[in-house]
C-alpha cells in the first residue's frame, strides 16, 4: 500500500470525524464524502481509484465554496489535498501498470 493511500484514508477518516462537529456545518457532505474517502484511499490498488478519490477531492472543494459555510477551510484545504494525492494514485498505478510490475 502506497504512502499516499494512509494519507488519504486519514483525511477521509478527518473529514469523517469533523462531519460531526455542527459549528463546521455541511455535516452530512463530510459524513458520506469522509467516510467513501476513507474507503477509496484505503483500498486504493488500481488507477481508477485513485481518480475517483481525486473526484471525491473536486467535490469536497466546490462544497466548500457553494455552500457558503462559515468555515470553508477544511472543505477548501482537505478538497485540495485529496485532487492532488488522487492524481498522484492514478498515476503512480498506472505507471506500474505500463511496466508490468503491478
């Protein structure tokens, strides 16, 4: 399991846990959104996977600007991290696909 998979299920597993905090709003967003997260990062073994935590990224980033949330730096920050370790997934997975070791 790649780094970046551990790093993923923990902001899933973050966003999971803060969806429980009201002052943060949007807490059913970061309930589903946290715990399907958590899920992709921790079994992450394929390159489309790793896409769609990386789609899970695009969402909990717009939501934190649509929703016009009082706190929208957890969406924004965590959204942001997610995109970012989603392309690293889907291309590392692919570049192990193209070289026969995967």
């Amino acid at each position: 399991m790649l780094w970046s998979n551990w790093i993923s299920f923990a902001i899933g597993a973050w966003l999971f846990v803060t969806g429980w905090i009201p002052a943060l709003q949007g807490e059913w967003n970061m309930i589903i959104f946290g715990a399907a997260a958590a899920l992709f990062g921790f079994l992450a073994y394929k390159s489309w996977q790793g896409i769609v935590n990386g789609l899970l990224g695009v969402w909990i980033f717009l939501s934190g600007i649509w929703f016009g949330l009082n706190y929208p730096q957890n969406f924004l920050l965590v959204g942001i991290a997610m995109v970012i370790l989603g392309i690293w997934g889907a291309t590392y997975h692919t570049h192990d696909v193209a070289h026969g070791t995967a």
